[in-house]
C-alpha cells in the first residue's frame, strides 16, 4: 500500500489528507473517509479498513476536517456543516487526480458524526455511487440527550441559552471540553485505549456553540432521500451511538441497503472481535456498487434489502 501526504483546499482552507492506493499508476477507484467524532486521519484505527480496500483494487482519501490535525482553519471549530463541505471538497479532489477513475467513488465513516457524514455526504453529492456508514449518529439532539439524565439535559439546555446570550451581549462565549462537556463518555470510553494514538491531539477547548450545530445535526432527515446504496454497519445495544439510530438509517434509505449488526459486543470492542468479519462485506459492497458510469446497475423497483448479524 502507497501513502501519500496530500493536500487540497476546502473554502480557501488547506486540508491535510493521506492518499493510500495499491502499487502502480493506473487509474483506480476511490472512497473517501472523513474522520469520525473528534478524529484524525492518521488514527490507527482506520489503516486495516484502508489496507483491506487497497488490496482490492481502491484507492483511499482519508484527511483531517478543518481546524483539526493538520488542516487548516480555526482550532477546535466542531461543525457538522463544514465537515461536508470539507468531504464534497475532497470529492472534487479526487476528481483531478489523473490516477482516480472519477466515475468510480466511493465514501466511508465510522464512529458517530463520521457514519452520520457519510450518509450525509451520500445524499449531497451525487458522484458519490456507494456509502458504507459505521456506527453512526442519526439525530445529533437525541444523542446529545441520551448520554444525559433528564436533569442534566435540561441544565445542558439552560447552559446553552445563557451561553447564547453571553455570545450576543460580549462576543464571547463559554469554552468546554468537547468530549467531557458536549458529548459525555461512556465508562467504555474512558477506558478504551481504541483511540489512543490520537486522544492526546483533538482539542481540550472548544466553544459550546459548537454544540448548537450537533443538535441540529440530522442524518436521518438525508436518509429518507437517500437512493445510493447504503451499507450501515452497528452494535446491537450499543451505549455510545444507539442502535436504534442505525436501525432507522436504514430504514428510512431509499436505494440497495443493507444493514450488518454486531452483538455479544460494545461500540469500541466491536472494532476488533468483528474486524474479520465485517471488513470484507464492506470491500464487497463497494466492489459490487462502485462503478464507472458506463457499467449501467439495473435493479428492481424494490430495493435490494438485507439484514446481517454477526455474532460470536
């Protein structure tokens, strides 16, 4: 596998990727991946994805959102709308890269707002002909308060509207810590050494009006338009992204779907007892649904729909 540094630009941002593809110069086709919450494209977590893809044929585009890692921007800026820019951006990129088949893209995201990405991504864009979305968020105000007791959202809420208010009257505003404050860790995050390689480089301070954009963050809303094939990928009770915000992604999509769930497991464990196992359904995926537009795909009416469980 060849790895690349790269860089491109998103709204006069330059944006930091990695661009992984099997050895050679032919043209090849190509997935993006935007980070998932809070992550990095050189996280560790994300390399066995790319190898399995490069060993099949696909180029991968992996980058840091703005104002993270590498890219430019405002440090520590959380914003759902940027980050699709930022992808629609990178599609583009991979568009003038003589050694990519532009008709041939592909995009993945994993973990929370980085699964929720790439349905909206998919919806948005329509050179994008397949999207596989890994443990996603579905509706960033349901997520925001299920990882609270009822007291604590309320005071969330009051917090928001005092900091809204402050903003207005100074044009200042209070900062958090983004996963202590905005998203509140389960006791397996705290635990997990998943994302240890990148923990110690996301941003301990962020304004809480970034939290204003996660509440209105609906994923959901796109997969109900959604005719582009959709894999989802999730964690049967799962306390981090809840399961049920998979379920209704795939629901609500349109196009080809299907729908693999993990059980006897959690949200960050999954990544490694079923990495065997779902790595390859997501190769396949993207091998039988992203194709040059001179392969014409002819499907039924009904869509093609299936559910998996992977169990130990």
């Amino acid at each position: 596998m060849q790895t690349t540094p790269v860089k491109f630009y998103s709204e006069g941002e330059p944006i930091a990727g990695l661009w992984r593809r099997p050895d050679g110069t032919a043209p090849v086709r190509a997935i993006v991946q935007g980070p998932g919450w809070l992550g990095l494209k050189d996280a560790n977590l994300y390399v066995r994805y790319h190898e399995a893809l490069v060993a099949a044929g696909f180029g991968v585009l992996v980058f840091d959102y703005r104002g993270f890692g590498d890219s430019g921007g405002n440090r520590g800026i959380i914003s759902p709308g940027a980050q699709l820019r930022d992808l629609i951006n990178a599609v583009t990129y991979l568009t003038t890269r003589e050694d990519v088949d532009a008709d041939a893209l592909g995009v993945f995201g994993t973990g929370g707002t980085g699964g929720g990405n790439a349905v909206l991504l998919a919806e948005a864009d329509d050179r994008i002909r397949a999207a596989v979305s890994q443990v996603p968020v579905a509706d960033g105000r349901d997520w925001l308060h299920r990882m609270r007791q009822e007291h604590e959202w309320l005071t969330f809420l009051k917090d928001l509207d005092v900091d809204r208010k402050e903003r207005v009257l100074t044009g200042h505003g209070r900062m958090v810590h983004p996963r202590e404050e905005i998203m509140v860790p389960t006791p397996e995050r705290r635990a997990t050494n998943v994302k240890s390689d990148v923990d110690g480089r996301i941003p301990s301070s962020v304004p809480l009006a970034c939290a204003e954009e996660i509440l209105a963050y609906q994923p959901i809303e796109a997969a109900g338009r959604l005719s582009t094939p959709l894999m989802i990928v999730a964690v049967e009770g799962d306390a981090t992204t809840p399961t049920d915000h998979a379920e209704r992604l795939y629901a609500a999509a349109r196009g080809p779907k299907a729908l693999l769930m993990q059980r006897h497991t959690t949200h960050y464990a999954a990544y490694d007892r079923y990495w065997e196992q779902t790595t390859p359904r997501i190769v396949d995926w993207f091998d039988r649904h992203v194709r040059p537009s001179s392969v014409d795909v002819h499907t039924s009416s009904s869509p093609d729909a299936s559910v998996e469980y992977l169990e130990a």
